[in-house]
C-alpha cells in the first residue's frame, strides 16, 4: 500500500528547546516543589528509555512544559513570555516572514511603544539567529522565551491556508447546483479540485488536532464534519449540502472503494506522510437517510508502543500484569467497551515480549498497530478467515504467543482455551462491563468452568479518561457528595481521615515498583479537600477545552485461589468482584479516584466515565 500525501503540509517538525538533563535537575530542585525520589525515578527513567530528562519530566506530568520553560528563564536570566495564538494580530505575526520564522523558530508577538520589536524564541542563546532577525528586520528587538509547542502553534498561524474555515469557505465555492453521486465527474474529485482540497484540509485538521476520527455525516440541509478528540466528538464544520457526493467520492476514491455503490456499507483504507509521520486512515461508509456517512479512523502507524506505565498503570495492577505476561502459558483478557484502549494496551504488551527467540502470531479485526517482528493475519470472513479459523491456523504455525483480536462466541472461545492448555500464552479481548463480569461471559459461551479457573491468569478491565491540561488545571473544594461517593467507592467510613487511602496507595505503589523509597503516598486529607478540575474555558495549550491527553484506568483481577473456587462454583460476578476488592484489586473507579487526587484528572471525568459500573 502506497503513501499519499495529503494537501499542505501546515507544520512542521520543529526541535524542542533543549535542556542539559544537569540543568533540569538543578532548577527542580531549586523550585523546591520536588522531592529527591521524584527526581531519581525521572532520572531513572530517562536513562532506561534513553531519553532526555526534559522529555521525561514532561511526559510524567511532573511537571508542565510552560512551568519548566519558566524556571529555565529565571534560569538563564531571560524573560518569558506566555503566548496565545489566538491573541496575536497577523500584521504583528507578519513583521518576521513565514520562512525565516520556521527556520530560527522565532515570532514577533508585540512592538513596543519605541519601535522595539518583541520577539519570542525558544533558545534565546542563539546569537547567530539573533543578529540574523536584527538585520532582517532592520529594527532593535527584545528577545523573550516562550514553550515550543507555544511557538510552533504561533508559527501555524502564517498564511491564511493554516485557517481550516477560512480554506473550507474558499474551496467548497463550486457551482450553484446540489451534485449527486451519480452526477460526480471526473473533474470534481481530481487531485487538484476544490473537493480533493476540502478533503485534504479535513484529513490535516484531523491529524493536527490529535483527532482518532473523523465524522463527515450528511444532514437534510448541510454536512456536519465532527473529530473526536481525547474521545469526545466536536463539530467543526457546516458544508454545503451540494458537496456531499463530490465529497465520498474523492474519499472513496483515495480508499480503493466502489464509487458507484451507495446502498450498501463499505470498509477500505489508505495511508498518508504527513511530516515524516505515517498514517492509516480507515475509511468506512455507511448509507444513512440523507445519504453516506463517512468515518475516517486515524491512526500513527509511526509511534512505538507506549510503556505500561506511560499508559497510567501503576501499583498492584502493573503488578499482576507485569507478572502474567512472562508465564510459559495461560490467558490474559483485556475488557471494556469500544474505544477503551484495549488494543494500545496489547500493543503494548506484545511490543515488550517481541524478541527474535519468540514467535509471535496474532488474528485480528482490523489490525491497528503494525509490530515489526510480529505476524499479524487480518480478518477476511469472506475469504472464510474468521477469529476461529485464524486461530486454529495459528496452532499450526509452531507459536509462543497468540493474540487474537476479540473472542466473540463459544468456538473461538474453546479453540483460545485449548490453546492456553497447550503451552501457549494467549491474549484476547472481551466486551464486558469489567473485569470481573468477563469470567462468567465464558462460562455463558460454553466454556466449562474447571478450565477458566486453570488457564485464565489475570483478567484486565480498563476504559480512558482525560487528563487535565496541566498549563490551566484549577484546585477547588469538593461538596459532600462528592466526599460521599469517594468513601462508598473505597468502602471507608462515613466519617473520618481518609488516611487509608494514603495507607491503601503505599501500599499499591510498593507492590508494584518493589522501592520503598518512590512509594511516596500522595493522598491526604489536604489532597482530598482540595481537588483538582479543568479550568472553565481552558487555554492555548489545551485548545480552550481544559483537558488535553488521556490516560487509563484499570482494575487487574488475578486469577487467585479464592477466585477459582467461585469460578468452579459458577458464582455471580459481584461475588467475584468482592473477593477480588478484598483480595487487594483497585477496581477502575478507584484507581481513577487516585489519578484524580494527583492530579491528572477530575472527579467529574471519572463519574463520567465509570460512572455506571458498579
């Protein structure tokens, strides 16, 4: 499958300020806001990844990229400035011209009343950029720091083809008459047509906002383009009506799809370079009453598997799972809904056992990830490849490791078991509510009880939740529900110190790091009274909607003793979830209660997202 690249490219890679790990280690530990074992595991960290401490700081959430930009400032003696794109004015922006701009990563964002010109820059020792932007400009400037990622968004601003509205009203201007399907030429959906340029721009929009899909669904009087972004959908654009057949043209046509086929549904995929980043866009059409819905599904064929970690495991869950995955045998689930992260999870773990020693096979449905390394067979029920043919195909193919995309009924359920009895380590996914409802959904698809109890070794129940913008996040004092339903949810008194909590999170943590000095609990009463939530109308750095990211909650239920005693017994799950709690599991909503008194997302996003569970 070939690359197509899609429109122009609106940003660029542009290299991030760089900080001696020496020097981040000195001004955190001057700000006083850090202590000695946060800083040792990030330098510990760092040297494992082989990244750069600044990353690391970053990417943990220890600290902001805008807060450490700036403590580097006072460091370096440099005044910082905090940008906000939406507040600059062109003609400003304008003073330095595009080219020059990208390349010394420089804009103008004021001018003084004296004709100075304020410059924001993200390495401000650049003498020789300095003295460049001097000449260029003719004029005296006053050099600032600001984030990368504050002047790379300010950067984009340049040229009135970074506006994905104001491109969309120039390029949908095609001719007065509504264009059916049946009447698309040739013309219309060319590489250089108006509709292959709206196409491109929502594919680039899609990709710049970190969006996983793209919505183009038709209505009775226009078409709605919708991305969902951190997995909540945001309408963005209102299109003619007259575009809509011209529009699943062009996309059918990129997408190798039937473009005379409007009543039945459609699945393809194509794959675009965007800043030497791949993607693979997966097209699905779908006739609705006022015509074709269009669902892109965009995923960063370039980014390697995150660690579980990085992925908000921690504690006894990473525990359990870190010990069920290196076993010789046996099976590992993964639960919970469409779009809870199942597949970034697996991803992760077969990305962590691939070595060239191992044989590792998967069946999937579609595949997301590529893993170098990994044979990876597709779904294709019309070729007569099903879950339960792959899989059996796949015994045959002398392998250490199985995943097998989803057990969705009792063969591919048996052949998945036999498996795991066999020597193998099998991997799959199921639709249950949590962890704990998915051993008795085997036992409903015919699998007999004795069985689960002796192949199943952890059971993974997880779904996604936002992280808070940590340039805006707020604190705020919870009211009594809320009080109310933390004590429920971690079964505490009605009254009382919630220094268990603090107990219970020591405890996880030393489980699942095994140091006792980076086991430093963070929940208190102070914590507990002051929450943290998403700031009303967000900034710059979240794009005003007060979260940017997401992160996992999840609850890891090993398969212990007690366990297979109920399991044998065909207990309900809310017998196995209490033995489970009392086992020592965090269950989802409390983990996700911890993320929140850290501060990485609110009580609201765990109500939202949990919220119906248990």
């Amino acid at each position: 499958m070939q690359c197509k690249t899609v429109g122009t490219v609106l940003y660029t890679n542009i290299s991030d300020m760089r900080i001696s790990d020496t020097t981040v280690e000195r001004i955190l530990k001057q700000a006083g806001q850090f202590s000695a074992s946060q800083l040792k595991a990030a330098r510990e960290q760092a040297e494992t990844e082989k990244k750069r401490l600044q990353e690391v700081v970053i990417e943990t959430e220890l600290i902001s990229e805008a807060d450490l930009t700036k403590l580097y400032a006072d460091e370096i003696d440099v005044p910082y400035t905090d940008l906000v794109p939406s507040e600059l004015l062109k003609e400003i922006l304008k003073i330095i011209p595009e080219k020059v701009a990208r390349q010394h990563e420089a804009v103008a964002f004021d001018v003084a009343d004296d004709g100075v010109v304020q410059v924001a820059m993200e390495d401000p020792d650049d003498i020789q950029a300095i003295n460049f932007l001097h000449k260029q400009l003719g004029r005296p400037i006053h050099v600032y720091l600001a984030s990368t990622s504050a002047i790379q968004a300010a950067i984009e601003l340049y040229g009135d083809n970074t506006n994905v509205n104001t491109e969309l009203a120039k390029v949908i201007a095609i001719e007065d008459k509504e264009v059916t399907p049946e009447e698309v030429d040739e013309q219309d959906v060319a590489e250089d047509s108006p509709i292959a340029q709206t196409v491109n721009l929502i594919i680039d929009y899609g990709v710049k906002s970190h969006a996983s899909d793209v919505h183009i669904e038709p209505r009775e009087n226009n078409v709605i383009v919708r991305y969902r972004i951190d997995g909540v959908l945001h309408e963005a654009n209102k299109l003619p009506r007259k575009v809509l057949g011209a529009l699943v043209s062009r996309i059918k046509i990129l997408a190798n799809l039937k473009i005379d086929e409007h009543r039945a549904p459609q699945d393809g995929r194509f794959k675009i370079s965007i800043n030497d980043h791949v993607y693979a866009l997966r097209v699905s059409t779908l006739p609705v009453v006022d015509g074709e819905k269009v669902v892109i599904r965009i995923l960063d064929e370039s980014s390697k598997a995150a660690a579980l970690e990085e992925l908000g495991y921690w504690g006894e869950s990473l525990r359990r799972v870190r010990q069920a995955i290196v076993q010789p045998h046996g099976m590992v689930l993964v639960t919970g809904p469409t779009g809870s992260g199942k597949s970034t999870s697996l991803f992760s773990v077969l990305s962590q056992l691939n070595e060239p020693t191992v044989n590792i096979s998967t069946v999937e449905d579609p595949v997301e990830y590529r893993i170098v390394g990994v044979n990876q067979t597709q779904v294709n029920p019309q070729a007569g490849m099903t879950f339960a043919s792959g899989l059996r195909s796949l015994l045959r193919q002398d392998p250490n490791i199985i995943m097998v995309g989803e057990i969705r009924d009792g063969e591919t359920a048996d052949l998945a078991v036999q498996a795991a009895l066999t020597g193998h380590l099998v991997f799959s996914t199921l639709h249950t509510n949590n962890a704990a409802t998915c051993l008795p959904r085997l036992l409903d698809m015919g699998i007999e009880p004795f069985l689960i109890a002796s192949t199943v070794r952890v059971v993974i129940g997880q779904r996604l939740v936002r992280k808070l913008c940590m340039d805006c996040r707020e604190t705020y004092e919870p009211d009594a529900a809320t009080l109310a339903e933390i004590r429920a949810s971690f079964r505490l008194p009605v009254k009382g110190s919630f220094a268990a909590l603090s107990a219970l999170e020591k405890q996880a943590m030393q489980s699942g790091i095994g140091t006792e000095d980076t086991a430093e609990a963070t929940i208190t009463d102070k914590s507990i009274r002051h929450l943290w939530r998403a700031h009303e109308g967000g900034c710059n750095s979240c794009n005003h909607a007060g979260y940017r990211g997401r992160i996992g909650v999840y609850e890891a239920l090993e398969n212990s003793p007690g366990i297979q005693k109920l399991i044998v017994t065909n207990s309900t799950s809310e017998d196995l979830d209490g033995l489970a709690v009392r086992d020592g599991m965090i269950t989802m909503r409390m983990d996700g209660f911890i993320k929140a008194f850290r501060g990485q997302t609110s009580i609201e996003e765990i109500m939202r997202v949990t919220g119906s569970d248990r």
